[in-house]
C-alpha cells in the first residue's frame, strides 16, 4: 500500500503487510536517517503492536509526526 501522509514533511509511505506482519515500510522525503531506522524496527514486527508504540507521536509543535502517520497507514490497512 503506498499512504499519502498528511502534515508532516514525508511524501508517501509505501507499507507491505503479509499475514498481519509489517514485511517492509518505506518512507519518500522526510528525514532519512531517522525513517529509515524506523523502516527498519518495525520491520518483522506485528501491525498492532507497531500502532501501538507509534500512535499519537507528534514531531515538534505538529499535531503528527511520520511514525505516527506509519500508524494511520497501518490502521487502514488492517481496517481499524
């Protein structure tokens, strides 16, 4: 599923999901190093658990952040 953020600096977060499992995320635009090392923790890890640690996160004076918005992609695809 490939998520179009909102408020946040990151274009699109491209997610792959397999049996309730985050198989891949990938974020465009944003802050490299940082998405990248989030890309890369919640890989392997279930989807509501990565909601979870990730939800209502927000960056500086944003009401959001990217993994917070990783979240709001999660929760679609899982329907939630």
């Amino acid at each position: 599923m490939i998520y179009q953020p909102k408020g946040v600096c990151s274009n699109t977060i491209d997610v792959q999901v397999e049996d309730g499992v985050i198989k891949s995320v990938k974020f465009t635009g944003g802050c490299n190093g940082n998405l990248q090392g989030i890309s890369r923790l919640v890989a392997g890890m279930k989807v509501e658990d990565a909601i979870d640690r990730l939800k209502g996160i927000k960056c500086g004076f944003k009401s959001t952040s990217c993994p917070d918005q990783l979240a709001c992609a999660l929760q679609e695809i899982i329907g939630d």
